[in-house]
C-alpha cells in the first residue's frame, strides 16, 4: 500500500486523502468492475474521444454513503444503513448537499475528488418552466437521482497514473477529529488500491444470451407524419426549430435477473469499443441504469469558468475515405445546416448568459467537425465567467435541458415535443454527470444512451426539424444515430 501524505489532510482547510499510483494496463472499466459490484449503485464515466481538455479524466466509484432521489416536488434521502428522510423540493435539496463549494481542490488533484453523481431526468424541467404535461409518463423514472460517493478513484490517460481518493462532506471535517478521518482514509484506500490489483477479469462476460433486438415504438411513416405536424408550427412562426424524437424498446430478459450485472457491463464494452465517445458513462442505480455513449456535454463548470459544447448537423460516415470527406464537406458547407447551427449556438449563448458575467461569454470553438464510429457532427464551444453569486446548481438550472435536444426558442419547443411525441422523454435527453465538492461540475446530455428501467431497455434518438426539412432524411438520420447500439448487438 502507498501511504498517503498525512501533513495537508490533517493541518490547513479540507482537502481529499490521495494516492496516485502508475496506471494499470487494463482498461477503466476492468477496473471499475474490480471495485463496483451488482447490488449497489456505482458509476464509471469514461473519457473515449477528444482532446485532452475534454478527454483526460475517467472516474468510478461504488457503494455512495447515500443516496437522493426525486420525483416531481418530492424527494427522499437514504443513506447506506437503510436511515431514510423526505420531503419537498428535490431540485433545492441537491443544492443544499451537494452545490456549495465547500472543499479546496488541490493543484495536483483531478476535477472529481469526491461528491455527488448522479442524472437529471429531462422531465425536471418542470420544476423550473410552465411546460404542459400530455405525454404518457410510461417509465416513471425519477427526475433526479444523485449517489454521494466519499472514496473515488480516477484514471489520468494524460499522465498515465491511476489516483484513488478519500474525501468526506465537509460537515464530518467540522465535526470529527482529523486524525480519525486519516485514519479511516487510509483504511478505505488500502483496501481499494488492493480490490484494483486483484486480477477480476473474468468478471468480464464474452456474450449475451443471444441476439440483442431493437424494437421501434413508431413507424417510419408516424415519425414523418410528426415531423410534417412540427413543420406546421415553424411555417405558422410558433417555432423556429425543434428536435423531435423516437424510441426503441428492446425486448426479452437480458437486462433483468441475475444477469443484469453481466449484461451492462457487456452492453457498454460493445458500445464503447463500437463507438469511442468523450462523455461516455456506465451508471447504475437500484431501479435505472445507463449504458451512455454520449457525444455531447451539457455543462461544465470548472472554477468560475462556465462552458457548453452544442452539437447541431449530422451526416452519415462515407464507405471510403474519399466518399467520408465528401460528406463531412458537404455538412461544413450546407446552407440549412450552418443556419441551424448558428440559431443553436446563439441559444447556448444567452443560456449562460443567463448565470455570467456579462461580456465574458465568447464562442471560442465554432463549427468543428468531430466523427464518430458512424456520424459526422457540426461542434461548437460557448464559454462565459460565471457571476459573483451564482453557483453550480443556478448554472444547471440556466442551460438545462441542452437547447440542441429540444429547439428554438426552448419553452414553446418543449411544449411541441410533448405534444407530439406520445410518451414522456424521461431520462433520454436529459444529463449525467458529477458536482464535486469544489463545486466543479462535469454534465453530458443523455443521447446515444441505453436506457434500462426496472429490467427492460430503451434506445432514443432524435433528430432538428427546421422548415425545409426533408421528413424521410430527418427519420434516416435518427437511424444514423442509433447504427452504434446496432452494429454493436448485431
């Protein structure tokens, strides 16, 4: 066991007990199987794809110490020994635990050290806006749940350490001695340095008991017939543009039983060996678990500087490396597509605008092109200095759900969106993600993501209608964005 140093956790303000250690060749999520385990809730998000700014760190974890979880106005609270406390306002009661910035983050630490994890159903969103409710609640998923974790480790691909991490809430920092939380520190890491040595491959399953089907929930002809009603509203001025979705349901008992365990883990092997993706995440509560392979951050908070990362423009991935440029070409240079693009990004902007400095927000990445295993994107980056006052919680309530997955302007869209699409998005389209103590946080948006609930799967995909949309292009590219989950089950 590598001791950690004692001298900057036990004297000076509160700081996380590390140790950081030469990276093992396996992969994170061996090493997340190594310490996470199928009866609690535990998370592994991977950096797959990207930069070193976006794709540095992956983190897991298991067993939080408790867990919040709220459904509309209502949330209980329920800690590891089975201790339960409820009541109202659920969004206002993750803030109060997890949104004060409370702890330092060291200069030599990664951005999570230790504090809630978790996913914001988009449904939460009407805890914030006026958005009529039509659409059938099929799933019931929660509109949040969040897992507090005291014991993280993360992987650093960049200086190639793995770094494992104690770091309690602050009230036990104020209210027990710090000698016993070195001690306890020390405990916990030893024992979770040796559970990651421990050579658990086999955990790893090779297959699932036959052939995975994704079912489609609507025809081909229902989702144009929608996107054809969604056009009616732009030509009547009501919208500007909005993202209309589709599900597939799959069947059969994959995800249940005994098995679940085997199956995510092989789920997200697949999907992220098919489809290597920046803000990919495997997380698993008692009820609902993601299998994420997400190209697309919501938000991210690091210090007082804000940043959003819209994606608006999809193209297929050409069969050659000449037919592959075309394409990609092709989506830099069309007119319709830059015009959207452009409408999306300037509601990110006014989004953090809402929670900045004003002046501070600037565009200082516009129209990238990133390719995945089988889509082209138009990216751009919206940063802005957060304003004195504002915290992480106020900075999520200003840009969620992600303007791209819903439209323009965003009120009114999501009203269409429940209108017109027959069953409530729950999860899909909402945001995963972690707030540290420091009060950095990290969130995807929850697209290209396996939805399992209470043992079956779902897959949602969507795509921008704007007026001169072709319905059958818009419902072939849904199907570009789903051919990863395909091509990986087939």
């Amino acid at each position: 066991m590598t001791k950690p140093t004692a001298s900057a956790f036990l004297q000076g303000p509160p700081s996380p007990l590390m140790v950081s250690l030469p990276a093992p060749p396996v992969s994170p999520l061996r090493l997340f199987a190594r310490m996470a385990s199928p009866g609690v809730p535990s998370f592994l998000f991977e950096s797959g794809k990207g930069p070193s700014h976006i794709g540095r760190y992956s983190f897991f974890g298991a067993e939080p110490y408790q867990t919040l979880r709220g459904k509309e106005a209502t949330w209980e609270l329920r800690t590891a020994d089975g201790r339960k406390q409820s009541g109202q306002g659920a969004f206002q009661r993750a803030a109060e635990l997890a949104g004060a910035a409370s702890i330092r983050r060291p200069s030599d630490a990664p951005p999570f050290f230790g504090g809630a994890v978790g996913y914001l159903s988009y449904d939460l969103v009407r805890q914030f806006e006026d958005v009529p409710a039509v659409s059938i609640d099929d799933l019931g998923t929660a509109d949040l749940e969040l897992g507090f974790f005291d014991l993280v480790a993360a992987v650093d691909h960049e200086a190639k350490r793995l770094v494992l991490m104690f770091c309690p809430p602050l009230e036990r920092f104020l209210g027990e001695p710090r000698e016993k939380l070195y001690r306890e520190g020390c405990d916990r890491l030893a024992a979770l340095e040796a559970r990651l040595s421990h050579d658990r491959a086999a955990a790893l399953p090779t297959d699932l008991p036959g052939r995975l089907e994704f079912v489609p929930e609507q025809t081909r002809s229902e989702y144009m017939e929608r996107v054809g009603r969604c056009q009616e509203y732009i030509a009547a001025g009501d919208i500007y543009q909005a993202n209309l979705s589709h599900r597939f349901t799959v069947p059969g008992s994959w995800f249940s039983g005994r098995e679940a365990w085997e199956a995510d883990l092989l789920a997200y092997d697949r999907v992220h060996a098919m489809n290597p993706s920046p803000f990919s995440g495997l997380l698993r509560f008692e009820e609902t678990r993601f299998v994420s392979s997400s190209p697309e951050r919501l938000v991210r908070l690091s210090g007082r500087q804000a940043e959003t990362r819209p994606i608006a423009g999809t193209r297929p991935r050409g069969r050659t490396d000449a037919e592959d440029r075309q394409l990609a070409d092709e989506l830099r240079r069309n007119e319709k597509e830059r015009a959207e693009h452009v409408m999306l990004v300037d509601l990110e902007r006014n989004d953090l605008g809402r929670v900045c400095d004003a002046g501070s927000v600037r565009v200082d990445e516009f129209m990238a092109l990133e390719q995945y295993s089988h889509v082209t994107h138009l990216v751009s980056n919206v940063t802005g200095r957060l304003r004195a006052g504002a915290g992480g919680f106020d900075l999520l309530q200003a840009v969620f759900p992600g303007g791209t997955i819903t439209g323009v302007p965003k009120i009114r869209c999501m009203a269409v969106i429940d209108e017109l699409e027959p069953v409530r998005r729950g999860p899909y389209t909402g945001s995963m993600g972690y707030i540290s103590w420091s009060g950095d946080l990290d969130f995807n948006i929850l697209i290209r993501t396996l939805v399992i609930r209470q043992g079956r799967a779902y897959l949602q995909v969507g795509a921008g209608i704007v007026a001169d949309s072709d319905p059958a292009r818009e419902y072939e590219e849904t199907l570009y964005k789903a051919q990863a989950f395909f091509s990986a089950f087939s």
